[in-house]
C-alpha cells in the first residue's frame, strides 16, 4: 500500500461515514442505478462503492455487482448492510487512484478525454439532491465535524490551534446557512455523467 493510498484509507474510516450515506445522502445511489438501466443480466462494478450507496441498490435490480473501495471498514459496513438486507454483493479491496482525483470526475471534458474513444453518448447534467437532515446551520457542522471523515481529519490536524477551529467551525455553518432554503432545506448540487461503453 502506497503511503497516499494508506493515508486515503485511515481518513475514510474516520467518523462514521455509513451514517452519511444512510442519513444524509441515501437518495443519490438509486438516482446512479437507474440512470444507469441496472438490470437482471447486467454485471455492475462501484468504483469507490463506500459502504454501498449506490452498489446496494443495484444489486437489488438483479444485477450481479461488484463493490470495490480502498477503505476496508467501509466495506465491512457495506457487507454488512446487504447481509442485514438480504441482497447479495461482492466486496473487494480496490485503489482507483489511477483513474484521477475524484473532483475532476465532475468536469466532462476530463472524463471525455480519460475515456477517451471507449465510450460513446457522454451526457453530462446537473442536479440537485434535496437534504433535509439538519435543522439547523450548527447541526450540520456538528454532524460532519463528528462523522465524515475528511472533516474529522481536518480538525485533528487544527486541533491545537482555536482559532483555526473557531474559523473552521463559523465556516462550515455559514456554508450550510448560505444554502438554507428555509426550514435547514438545502439543495446540493452534482454532476451525474452517464456514457455507453462501445
Ligand atoms: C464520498 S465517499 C462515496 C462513497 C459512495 N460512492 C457513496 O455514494 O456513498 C468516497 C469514497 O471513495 C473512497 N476512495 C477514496 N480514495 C479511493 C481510491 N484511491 N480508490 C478507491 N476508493 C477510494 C473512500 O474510501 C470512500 O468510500
């Protein structure tokens, strides 16, 4: 294991990022599997699956899926999740780094040229996803501060600095009440890219 694949792996299992899935997000994976036309005959492998979001759900069409992630406890909770639900997945160790860092997945250009003459029909589009598990800005800090792993990551290397932490803290509410639509509604956006292998 590379030393930025290990650090990926222990920054992943910080927090509790099922519950961010189950909780906050779980909306996104059915949106995936149906964009997708998993069906009964079709084999499905998750990249960067998690514990499951999308990887579960697909499997509950039918399809024979394949769940790879780099972080093994998320795989533990995702095995565990479809055993507790009756639907079978296969789980499997796996680095994606070579396909690239994960934020540029949500520009086409870069996955028209990283796919390359592999695909055909690329379609781009943006969406939203309505969040509605936080009643307040400071409920949502405190819940990623707590849960998901890249934040709890950033506040263990701030933690003896409090002014870095209160500026962290102002932040991250702030980021939630900018995108309060009234009532701690918020929309997220995303880029759901979908392509044809040829
Ligand atoms: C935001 S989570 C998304 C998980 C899941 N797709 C979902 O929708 O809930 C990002 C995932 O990427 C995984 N990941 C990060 N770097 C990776 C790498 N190099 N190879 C494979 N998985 C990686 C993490 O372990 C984590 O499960």
């Amino acid at each position: 294991m590379t030393p930025t694949v290990r650090l990926m792996t222990t920054v992943w299992a910080l927090g509790d990022y099922p519950s961010v899935a189950g909780e906050v997000i779980p909306a996104l994976g059915p949106v995936l599997v149906e964009a997708c036309g998993a069906g009964p005959g079709m084999r499905v492998l998750d990249v960067a699956a998690g514990s499951g979001n999308a990887a579960i759900p697909a499997a509950f069409t039918g399809a024979e899926v394949t769940a790879s992630d780099v972080t093994p406890e998320l795989l533990d909770a995702g095995a565990k999740e479809a055993a507790r639900r009756g639907v079978r997945v296969r789980w499997e160790e796996g680095d994606a780094q070579a396909l690239q860092p994960p934020p540029l997945w949500g520009d086409p250009a870069h996955v028209t040229d990283l796919l390359g003459a592999g695909v055909t029909e690329i379609d781009a589009r943006r969406q939203t996803l309505r969040v509605n598990a936080f009643a307040t800005p400071e409920s949502f800090r405190d819940f990623f501060k707590a849960r998901y792993g890249p934040t709890v990551a950033t506040y263990r290397r701030i933690a003896g600095n409090p002014e870095r932490v209160a500026a962290l803290d102002r932040d991250l509410a702030g980021l939630a009440r900018s995108h309060d639509l009234g009532g701690g509604a918020m929309d997220w956006e995303y880029l759901l890219l979908t392509a044809t292998a040829r």
